[in-house]
C-alpha cells in the first residue's frame, strides 16, 4: 500500500505541510498552475529552502498582495471570508472533485472549531485568525497535492505541540490555542505537549492532520521510497520540520 507517514513531532501547520508535500511531488509549477483555478490573485507564493538547525526543507510563503486602490470595494472579500464565501471559491474553481471535497471538510474541521470557541454558528465564523487567503492557499494546495500523490493510506505520529503563551488576534492565549484544541477533541488524534516554548500546531495543521491522518502512532514497517521536509517559521531548539515518509507498506 502507498502509503504517507507524518512525523509531527515539531508540531505541523499548513505551510510546512505544503512544503514537506512538494518535495515528494517535486513539481512546484504543478502547484501553483493548480492554485490559480481558484481564480483568486490576492497572493503570491514564494518558495525557497531554509536550514533548520542543519535540516534542509522547503519552505513555502504565502504573500499578501496589498491592493490599495481596492481596498473599500474588497473589504468583505478579503479580510472575511466565511465558510460559505469559501465554499464558493472551491465549488466555482476547475479543480478536480476530489480535491475540492477533502479542501471543504478540513475547512469544515477550522470552522466547527471556531464556532465552538467563539459560541457562533458556522454561517457566523469568519477566517480571520490564520489571514483568510493564507488558510486557502494552505489548505487547498494541501488537497492538491495530496491528490497528485493519491496514497492509500495516511497515517501520523502522536501530534506534538508547546507550551506556554501566544499573541492573537484576540490577544494573549495558552498553547494548544483553542480551536486547535476543539479540531484535536473532535477526532481520533493523539496528542502531547513538549518542552518547547511556542506554539507548534497551527489550528490549519491540526484541521489537514485530523483530516488526513487515520491513525496516530509510530511509523510502521515501510520501504520508504522518499521523504519530504517542510521547513516551518520559528527557530527553536528542535529542527521546526515537518517530515513527511512516502513508501510502501503491508
């Protein structure tokens, strides 16, 4: 069985999932010419290598385009996006239907989440947190990618995340943030928390692994044919990749 294994034990968000991703599909230009069937061109996506204490991965940054002169006319569309606004951006895209459904129900995962935390129902739950055009990218070039690899089977190690405090949107909260906790309580995920002081799982990486992965455990007996690393944003006393094992399995 082709088979995909997550080693999340630098936690995972949804750039290090595309970059660990595009290095086991090894075609960046298949990516990007799939992400502008969406139609939307409020991004750009750079992609580059970054050494992570002395880990090369890839590391995939997504780039707001300021628009000034439109700024009144796209203030809906671009800094609130709900659930249904995004629905609509992948149900009117050319891409293929499998990769709009597994993109729709790992947005669903961020969504329940949030209107668990914020006590709002899902038509209410806005996509601002994570840059609303930043978790399409994410979450929708994850969908893409995976489809192109099309394993059998996916399965992940037990999740790692931090401890301690973040910055927010709403202001200081404790790490796992909350939606990440509700998207973790509302799957079979196993969790923990390492001596690591940061966030490590994002609530976008928590939605593609619970989503993707179904089980959580260590790697089984694989003839591991590539491996994929996806270099993450922080510097911290552990490698910040996400290493993804792409082979076979019994």
């Amino acid at each position: 069985m082709k088979t995909l294994y997550f080693d999340c034990s630098s936690g995972i968000s949804g750039n290090m999932t595309l970059g660990a991703l595009l290095e086991i599909v090894g075609d960046s230009d298949y990516l990007i010419s799939e992400l502008k069937k969406l139609n939307i061109d409020e991004y750009e996506i750079n992609i580059s290598k970054k050494i992570k204490n002395g880990i090369t991965g890839t590391y995939v940054d997504v780039i707001l385009k300021h628009q000034h002169s439109h700024v009144h006319h796209h203030e809906h569309t671009h800094g609130h996006r709900n659930l249904d606004d995004i629905y609509s951006i992948i149900d009117n895209s050319q891409l293929d239907e499998n990769t709009k459904n597994l993109a729709k129900k790992i947005f669903m995962r961020v969504a329940k989440a949030e209107s668990k935390v914020h006590n709002k129902p899902l038509s209410e739950i806005h996509f601002h947190e994570v840059g609303a055009t930043d978790s399409i990218v994410d979450i929708v070039g994850t969908a893409i990618l995976i489809n192109k690899i099309n394993p059998d089977k996916i399965i992940s190690s037990v999740v790692n995340d931090g401890y301690g405090f973040i910055e927010c949107a709403h202001g200081t909260m404790s790490v796992p943030v909350p939606a990440t906790s509700e998207i973790f309580a509302d799957s079979n995920a196993k969790i923990r928390q390492i001596d690591v002081n940061t966030e490590l799982v994002t609530p976008t990486g928590a939605a593609i692994i619970t989503e993707l992965s179904s089980d959580f455990s260590t790697l089984p007996t694989m003839k591991v044919e590539k491996i994929g690393w996806g270099a993450g944003l922080k510097d911290l006393n552990i490698p910040n990749v996400l290493k993804v094992y792409y082979g076979e399995t019994e």
